[in-house]
C-alpha cells in the first residue's frame, strides 16, 4: 500500500512540475515527498535559470575529486570551497539538457565570470560532461548558433543520446557542433529547427536523412524581408519529405518552397503562421489532408484557409484562425467551411462579422459536438448586434457547449448581457471570458456594474467562472479555461 501511495504521490505532484513555488513548498513536507519532487525539478532545471547561481554551485559539487583536482592546478583555486557531496545525483534526474543555458549559466557564474574565455571553456566542457556521458540518457537537448562545441567526442555521447526524442538548433550552428551527430541521433521523433537567413548547415539535411522514425516537425522562419536560403529549404523540406508516410505534425512559419504539405497523407495537426502579406499560400488552396484532426493559423489569408478546411476529410476537431483580412463574403465562406465539413469539432476559435451572425447559428446547429467557443467579435468600426449574437448562442448551442471566449473592441451593453444569462439559466454552468482589446479601454470601459452583474449569476449557478482582462495581459491559451496552477474559482476574477 505505500508503494501506492508513493505512486499516486507522484502522479499528483506532477500535475505541478510547472508551477516551482508549489513544489518548492512541498520538499519540507518530508523525506519521501522530497524524494518524489527532486527528479520532477531536475527533468528540466533549466527552466529554472533565474536561479543559474546556485544552479550552477549544485551542479559544480557533482564534479569528481579527480576533475576538481586538474581544474585547481589549472587554476580554478575556487574549487578548494567545493569539497561536500550533494544530498541526491541531481543530474542523474535531468532529461532535458539546453547546451545554451548551460553555457549561460557557467559564464555567469561569479566564480567564473572575470577569468578570460580559454579557461571558461575548459570549465564548460567539464560541466557539460556531467550531462553527457556513459551514465546519462538525454531525451530532450536544445542548441542555439552562440553553442560551439563538439558533441560527438565527448566521451558517452554515443550512450547519452541513444534515446533522443527531441532536437532544437538553429540551422546556422558551426558545423563543428553538428559533425557526426547524424550517426548518433537516428532515434529522433519530434525535430524544430530555426532557419537562418544565411550560413545553414546542410547537416541537418544528414541529421533528417539518418533518423528512423520522425513523426512531429517545427520549421521557423526569421528575417522575411530578405531570404538566401531557398536552397538550403528546398534540401530540407526533400528530406523531410522521405518521413511523409510517419509525420503526423507539422508548423511552419514560411509557405515551403516544394510540394512537402502535400506528401504528408497521414498528417493530423497542421500549424501554418505567416508574417507577411506579401508571402503566397497558395500551396494551401488545393491541399487535400483526409486525416487531419487540429487546424491552426495565424496570419494567413482567410480563402485559403477556407479552401483547405473544404479539402479537408471531415475529421477537425480544433479548429484556430487568428488573424487575416476578413471581409463579409471570405468570413462567410470560412464559417460555411466549418459547418459543411467540421461536423465533429469541439473547439473552435473564429472571428464573426455582424453580417455573419445567421450563419454561427447554422454552425450552431450542426457542430453538435461542440465543447469550447473563442470568437473574436468584429466591431471595431461596425455595429454588431450583440442581442442577436447572445440569442443565437442560448437558442442554438449544442447541450456539450458551455464554455465561452469574447475578444472585442466596443463592449456589449448590460441588458444584452442581461439577457444572454437569464436565458441560460438551466444549462450547463458556463465556463466565460472576455478580453480586451487596447483601444477599447479609451472611452469604453467596462464598468463595475457589468462584474456586479456577472457575480450575480456565479451565486446563482448559471456562471461557474468568469475571467476578464485586457489583450496584452491575457495568458490563456485559445481553449484553456482554467489554469493548470489555479483551482477553479466560484467567483469572478477581475484581471486588470
């Protein structure tokens, strides 16, 4: 039984291995809950890097009487104060290993920080063997151009990476770094690369063609404005597309310069970002993905993203669109996608035009399985009706449908809020949040009548949550409703 329980502990406690404040409280309690919480903090201590100082005095007492005796007769003399062991092989924990905030971390260090660069790269390479070697396994590991070290030498590099799951790099890194990782790195699934405008390593086009198995890829773009590296993106999408049979998840940040997106038959999340009017989609338009289950885009021009969701196979079930130039007729289009061709989606985040209200209630209707609703409401320089908006919503939604995000300019008037909440008395409790956008607060503000109003209906049970803020503060996801570190609250929260 105390091995269960131990189980359940740990099951419990890694609900919050993002929230340190929580953890850090919970060490004290005693020696088996400090001995269940120290490996959840040490997966990843670098997300932790504000701490980098006692981070780094931790990780220097794990150094080997050996090592500290050669650094001190290279004269690291302050290692003399580094003498006890630590209480755990807290690195033994760590999983995830970011070569960028370690080298952050050494050259900060105060014991470190006034000797000249040849001696801080003694101390780093020293370090950096504590995290890869014969006795670690790195699933994780994350590498930006300012890295410049080689990693298949290092003693263990081989064993440290056999079960690599994650790679991060820049694509510009020194081919020094990069060298003979191909051979070593064939158990990769998930890859994110951030292209260059210029100096990319075509490595990486060895890394891709060596790995077994590749099933999730990030490819981000920087300097739109000028670009050399068609080339280079052209050897790595063709590589890329050798793994079209296993990808399942793809982003991108630049329309791909060959027909990659079209290789991908069994592809189930597709996130596209764009940054520029002046980049084409047009690879979008005719794209045709049967099994595609998550669609998200930002910035990309909303005709074509209507004529992918057409081609899709009827499989959405989440649905984003933020951004893009929607006019009456596109943002009609984009909603009858939708309905015509999402009959199973539970989430969904769209803007809505005061012309296109009819159609929601069509969307309505025939997205039954409908859990979550964020729309970004139209009326920045137009009139929306907000009494029709609110019918639609408490006459139309689906049963499962009770959670809600309203971003808008000009805010709805109380009545109208009035009688969107009497009106659903009886459903589900709602789940609802308002944003904000920043020109909305100069002459129409949400008054306190409006939280009055809605603290109100929580008494009564016809709101469970409500959550209020402006655009800039805003730090929910689209369809997360409740923090992960916050309990549900019984009252209105008022986040300004």
């Amino acid at each position: 039984m105390s091995q269960l329980n131990g189980d359940v502990l740990y099951l419990i406690l890694k609900e919050l291995q993002n929230d340190k404040k929580s953890l850090f409280s919970c060490l004290r309690v005693n020696k088996t809950w400090c001995e269940i919480i120290v490996p959840i903090l040490w997966k990843n201590p670098w997300k932790f890097l504000e701490e980098r100082k006692s981070l780094c005095k931790v990780v220097t007492l794990h150094l080997s009487d050996e090592t500290k005796k050669n650094l001190k007769s290279q004269g690291f003399d302050f290692l003399t104060n580094f003498y006890h062991k630590p209480l755990f092989n807290y690195i033994s924990f760590c999983k995830i290993l970011n070569l960028y905030d370690l080298h952050v971390m050494v050259n900060t260090f105060d014991h470190i920080v006034t000797f000249p660069n040849i001696k801080k790269e003694i101390f780093e390479k020293e370090v950096t063997s504590l995290f890869i070697n014969e006795n670690t396994r790195v699933m994780h590991l994350y590498i930006k151009n300012r890295y410049n070290n080689r990693l298949n030498i290092i003693p263990g590099a081989k064993y440290s990476f056999s079960e690599l799951e994650f790679f991060s790099s820049n694509t510009n890194i020194s081919d020094n770094v990069i060298i003979g990782l191909p051979e070593i790195f064939k158990s990769i699934k998930r890859l994110e690369l951030v292209i260059e405008m210029k100096n990319n390593s075509y490595e990486f086009v060895k890394l891709i063609d060596n790995i077994d198995k590749l099933y999730h890829i990030r490819l981000y773009s920087k300097h739109y404005a000028e670009y050399d590296n068609d080339s280079f993106r052209k050897a790595l999408e063709n590589s890329l597309i050798k793994h079209a049979n296993t990808i399942q998840y793809f982003k991108t940040t630049r329309p791909p310069v060959t027909n990659i997106l079209s290789s991908f038959v069994n592809l189930k999340i597709l996130k596209v970002k764009g940054f520029s009017n002046d980049l084409s989609w047009d690879c979008l338009e005719t794209l045709s993905l049967s099994f595609l289950q998550v669609l998200k885009t930002d910035c990309i021009p909303i005709e074509k993203v209507s004529a992918l969701i057409e081609n899709t196979g009827g499989k959405l079930i989440e649905v984003s669109i933020n951004g893009g130039y929607h006019d009456e007729n596109n943002n009609k289009r984009l909603i009858q996608s939708i309905y015509n061709k999402c009959k199973k989606i539970q989430y969904l985040k769209i803007l809505i035009r005061n012309e296109n209200i009819s159609e929601l209630e069509k969307l309505l209707i025939d997205c039954q399985y409908l859990d979550g609703l964020n729309i970004n409401v139209y009326n920045d320089e137009t009139i929306f009706d907000w009494n029709y908006f609110f019918k639609v919503l408490y006459e139309s939604s689906p049963t499962n449908l009770f959670k809600f995000k309203f971003s808008f300019v000009n805010t709805f008037e109380l009545e109208s809020l009035r009688l969107f909440l009497n009106n659903w008395n009886g459903r589900h409790p709602l789940l609802f949040q308002t944003i904000q956008y920043s020109s909305w607060g100069i002459n129409n503000v949400l008054k306190r009548s409006y939280f009055d109003v809605i603290n109100l209906y929580i008494t009564q049970g016809i709101v469970s949550l409500y959550t209020h803020a402006p655009v800039e503060k805003y730090d929910f996801k689209d369809f997360d409703w409740i923090k992960a570190d916050k309990k549900a609250l019984k009252s209105w929260e008022y986040n300004f």
